[in-house]
C-alpha cells in the first residue's frame, strides 16, 4: 500500500518508490465556497484525471514544463513532485464569476485583451487577490518568479483556447498553480480540467464545467463527458 503523504480538497497524493514521483488519486470529492460544500459525484475523479492527462500531454508539445508523467489507471497519474507555490494564477478571456462582479460588466463579455490575476491559497481569508508586491513582501514568490508564472499562464491561455476552439467550446477563464522543481524551476502543476476552467458550447453557451454545481443546476457530468469525449476525439 503507497503512503499517503498529502490530501487536498480533490486529490491524494502518494508516495512512489522515487522520491521525486508522486502518485496523484483524483477523488470524486467536489466542493465550492472555499470547501464549505463538499459532494461526492460519481465517475468525477476518473473523468478529471483523463481530461487533465490529455491536457497536459497536449501542453508539451508547446514547451510548457509541466509535472505530469503518465496516467497509470482511470483515477491515478504519475507527477514530478515539485514545491507548490500557494498561489491560483487565473487567466480571464470572457468576463465571468469575480471579475464580473468586481467590475459589474456583462456575463461572458469578450475582454480586449486575456487578464491574469493571482490569489493566495488561503480558504480561511477566501482566497485573496494579490498584487506583485502583495507576493514578494508575503515571501511567497519572488519578481522573476511572478513574470515567469505570467508568461507560462498567458502561453497555456494561448495554447488552449486553441485547443478548445477545434472542438467548438468556449474557454471563458481558468485557474492554474505552479510548483518549483528539483533544478529550481518553475513548472504548471495540480490539475486543469472542468473543475478549474469555465468552459461553454460556443454555440448553445451551456456550461460544461463546475458552475453547474456552483449554481446547483443539475447533472454537471453531462458537461465533463461532452469535454472528455471531445478532446478524446481531437487528441486521438
Ligand atoms: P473566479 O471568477 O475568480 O471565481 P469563482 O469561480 O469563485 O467565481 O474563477 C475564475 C476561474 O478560476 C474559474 O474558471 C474557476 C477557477 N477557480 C478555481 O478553479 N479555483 C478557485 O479557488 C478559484 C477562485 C477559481
């Protein structure tokens, strides 16, 4: 039996035989509000785990340094273990969630140009968005570190929107973490799948992620299959 040796709010992490390999369990744990709602929804984790893999694999091929390894069952991955840098590092293309109602613009207004915004992991103070001298005077990053993180983020922006444009879905924003490695390097970390993008149907504009939870509008799987078996079908 792995060790376990750390357990998000979605994940368990095991220990592997190397020390530098972790062994990631997508749960089917879902939660919103800073983890005050916590479901379980069935198949969810096997779906996230293979909608990240494919993302992730995809990612590579634009030098994106990325933890990811192999998928090594429905629910499992193999990933570099990194030092995670407590920070989300949201890009917005379409005006959505917080960024519509700090600034009261229309729901999936185009943006002129992709905005990234960061926040520190802190369920208590929910997630507080910070500026670049926030994170260097907290020691959480430092300003090279910050622009690098920035230009990876506008870089998987590029490459996904593109991504998911060839299977007509919309990508209204994202989260994204980053770990540093073993050489000191930054690289994309955690996950990136229906449960930290806003993704739409370009043409119906149904949500095919976790606002159908967030807003208790049913079955939120009928979306992460359609994304599964869409990318399934174009990474084939
Ligand atoms: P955002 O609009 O900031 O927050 P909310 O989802 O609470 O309205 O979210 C922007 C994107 O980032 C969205 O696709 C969801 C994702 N996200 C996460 O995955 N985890 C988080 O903790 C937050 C705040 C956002």
């Amino acid at each position: 039996m792995d060790k376990l040796v750390d357990s998000g709010k979605t994940k368990q992490l095991f220990q592997t035989k190397d020390k530098n390999v972790l062994k990631v369990h997508y749960t089917n744990h879902t939660t919103a509000g800073d983890g005050k709602r916590n479901e379980q929804i069935e198949n969810k984790g096997a779906v996230n785990n293979q909608i990240s893999s494919l993302i992730f694999q995809y990612l590579n091929k634009f030098d994106i340094p990325n933890h990811f390894i192999e998928q090594t069952s429905n629910t499992d991955q193999l990933n570099k273990k990194v030092n995670m840098i407590p920070l989300e590092v949201v890009v917005r293309n379409l005006s959505s969630g917080h960024f519509q109602k700090r600034f009261g613009t229309n729901n999936l207004q185009q943006l002129s140009k992709p905005v990234v915004e960061f926040f520190m992991k802190n369920d208590e103070l929910h997630d507080p968005m910070v500026n670049d001298l926030d994170v260097q005077a907290l020691n959480i990053a430092n300003e090279h570190q910050l622009s690098k993180m920035r230009d990876l983020a506008l870089k998987i922006n590029i490459a996904l929107i593109n991504l998911f444009k060839e299977i007509n879905i919309t990508l209204v924003d994202f989260k994204v973490e980053f770990g540093i490695d073993e050489s000191n390097h930054i690289i994309l970390a955690d996950e990136i799948s229906p449960d930290s993008c806003r993704l739409i149907d370009t043409d119906t504009k149904e949500s095919l992620d976790k606002d159908v939870f967030r807003k208790n509008e049913g079955n939120m799987m009928k979306g992460y299959y359609k994304v599964l078996h869409k990318l399934q079908k174009e990474l084939a």
